[in-house]
C-alpha cells in the first residue's frame, strides 16, 4: 500500500489562458501570496468557473508546450475532469508550481489550481 502523507490544500485560484499562449498556474494567485513556494502536489479542475464546465480541452505542461504535437504537455483535461500531478518526492514539498502552465482549446476555459502541501 502506498503511503500518502496528510496534506494542506492551498487553493491557488483560476487560470484561464488565452488559447495558444500558456500561462502560469499561478496566475490566479494573489500577489500577495509568495510565489516561490514549493509543494508536494497540484490538483486541477477544468472548468470555468464553479458552476460552469469547460467546453474544450485544457493542458498542464510546460511554458513551451505544443497542444497540436503533445511536446511539454504533463496532462490533458477533458472538459470537467479532473487530475493531481505530484513532484518527484510524493513524501515532501518538492514540486514548483510557477514551473508548470495551463493552455485551452476553447477561449474562457481554464481551471482551478489547488496545491496540497505538507
């Protein structure tokens, strides 16, 4: 059985990127919050808002990812799902959000960016 240490969720607020133009996960986060922090993992909901679902695709991926080919994409979300994606230690806060960006198929849609940290 794998071990899962307890977490502290951060909600880091929505990202909705212009399609084509990745930008950070950390674009909906207060500025007053510090913006080099690490964690041990981030969850992303794809929607637009609480209530309303994406109607496109979103990705999570590097600053240079291609949507068309899948380079520097980490994870894709259909409408209304969700995912977590977890630094390279799943015992300790060793993942940096401002490392990781969100593009959209569809104008509006993004996601709402949660850190888990420990």
């Amino acid at each position: 059985m794998a071990y899962f240490p307890p977490t502290n969720p951060a909600p880091l607020g929505y990202v909705k990127p212009t399609p084509g133009v990745p930008l950070s996960v950390l674009a909906g986060t207060p500025t007053a919050v510090n913006q080099d922090f690490k964690c041990y993992a981030l969850r992303f909901d794809a929607e637009r808002s609480p209530s309303v679902v994406n109607t496109g695709r979103v990705y999570i991926g590097h600053s240079t990812m291609n949507r068309s080919t899948g380079a520097g994409v980490l994870l894709t979300l259909e409408p209304g799902q969700n995912d977590s994606y977890y630094g390279p230690d799943r015992c300790g806060n060793m993942l940096q959000p401002d490392n990781l960006f969100v593009d959209a198929d569809t104008a509006g849609d993004g996601v709402r960016v949660t850190a888990m940290v420990i």
